[in-house]
C-alpha cells in the first residue's frame, strides 16, 4: 500500500522554552502560523527500511511505527530558517506511514514530537503544523492546551542569511532566560486581541527583543518595518511579513523571497493507493 500526505511549514512568532525529561511534557509556549508552502511525504510498504539519513527526525517518527517503510520526502523550504521543516516532513511521513497502519493520527504526532525534542530541533512547530492555522500554545508539551484560529492571508517569506541550528539556541541559557522573558509578555499581549495583526506586532516585539538576531538581522529588521510590519521567523535568518508589492521589492534585496497562504487545514493524507 502507498500513501501521500502533506503537512504545512510552520512560523512561530514568539514563545517561551519549558524543558522536562518526559518528552511528552517538554515543548514551548507560543503563537504561530502555518504555511500554504510545506512537505510532501509519499510513502509506501516495502522489504526494508529506506529513507534519507539526513531527515533523522522524520526517520526516528516513522521506525516507532513501523521497519518496513520506504519514503521519500520533498520539502518546499529549506531547512534549519524558522520554518519548521524537520517537523512538518517528519508528520508528513509519519502520518502517511499511520494511514497505512491504520493507526490514529495523533500516534504521528506524538512519535514526531518525541523525536523533535530529543534531536532538539524543535519545540512545538509538530503540534502547531498538526492543527493549522494561527495557533497559541497556552500550554507546553503534547498535551498542552492549544488554541487556533482560521486567518486569510498571503504572506512574504524571506531567507537573508545563514541556517541557524534550533539546539545552539537551547544550549544557551543566558538567551533561553532572555526568550522566556520576552516570550510571556508577547503571550500576554497577544492573547489580550488574539488577531493576525497583533500577532504581527508582537513577533515584531519578539524578534526585536529577544536577543536571537545578529546586528546584521536587526539592521534588515529595521528596513523592512519601514515599509510595513515584519517580523523574523523562529529560530532563523528569514523574517516574514504580509504581502505587498513595497515589502516584495525590499525584501528581494536581501534574499530569496517565497510566497505563501496562511495553511487553515494542518497536516493530511492526500491520496493512498494499493
């Protein structure tokens, strides 16, 4: 059997770290949005295990639910920029893998959240991308209370510099102090008017604020707010914004740029054969 499934990139706009040693309770608070742009996932059962090396965490999710796979996975963005690819590939196998199973799909989101914490590569993109939309995490972990909301939007997305590695960050504890900080006052605020443009301006805060971006990311940080609100995308060197023929004209001097649709739908199965 063979089965194809797309799960959507994610942006988290601000957020704050919680740490366990129970993998299911270790995530993050946060708001984002997921993309229109993502990971295609095909699927299908063979003798034996094959797929990439390089998505070790896609690979740790779909062995925890089966050996016999072989998968084959395409990404629309690249990896390591605060588009959460290694979890949207990884849910994007992992659910495709649970289809053919026949397991429920919440066993691929566990098995990818698990897998993200441990190779430290993420904290809540897995959850986020599973349900879509703009989401607020009010509380961390797999089991945490998650809020979302359908938003209509066409977004900028600009790569301006090097990948960024999510577990440099988490290594760090003077930033990870600093994060948490600026992390919750975020939340709070957002939470107060819980709309795109005040995530909008409370990502800006967080990018701004939070100590994660190189002089070299604020001062592109600051030109683009000077054409209308943008904001980095976490963990990485790539900001986002709303779409605008202005914000298109200046981010493209700094960078590849993507465009993408606010994803309300979260990760699916699209097509299964036999």
């Amino acid at each position: 059997m063979k089965a194809m499934a797309f799960s959507p990139a994610h942006i988290t706009g601000f957020f704050q770290i919680f740490l366990s040693d129970d993998e299911r309770k270790a995530g993050s608070k946060g708001a984002g949005i997921s993309l229109s742009l993502g990971s295609y996932a095909f699927v299908k059962e063979a003798a034996h295990f094959r797929m990439s090396k390089k998505a070790s965490v896609a690979r740790d999710a779909v062995k925890n639910i089966g050996k016999n796979f072989e998968v084959i996975i395409k990404n629309e963005l690249p990896v390591s920029q605060g588009f959460g690819m290694s979890a949207s590939s990884a849910l994007a196998a992992s659910m495709a893998a649970c289809y053919i199973r026949r397991l429920p799909y919440e066993k691929a989101l566990e098995y990818v959240h698990i897998s993200e914490i441990k190779h430290k590569s993420g904290l809540g993109d897995a959850i986020a991308a599973f349900h879509g939309g703009m989401e607020a995490r009010i509380e961390p972990g797999l089991y945490g209370k998650i809020k979302k909301w359908d938003v209509e939007e066409k977004l900028l997305l600009l790569v301006a510099g090097k990948e960024v590695k999510t577990h440099a960050i988490l290594n760090n504890e003077k930033i990870m102090e600093k994060i948490n900080d600026v992390g919750k006052e975020c939340m709070e605020e957002f939470l107060k008017r819980p709309d795109f443009e005040n995530f909008l301006m409370q990502s800006r805060k967080f990018s701004e604020e939070s100590g994660i971006l190189s002089k070299k990311m604020l001062d592109i940080l600051k030109k683009l707010n000077e054409v209308d609100t943008a904001a980095a995308c976490m963990i990485g060197n790539s900001f986002f914004a709303r779409w605008s023929k202005k914000m298109k004209k200046e981010m493209m001097k700094y960078g590849k740029v993507y465009e993408a649709y606010v994803d309300n739908e979260g990760t699916r199965v699209l097509a299964a054969f036999m």
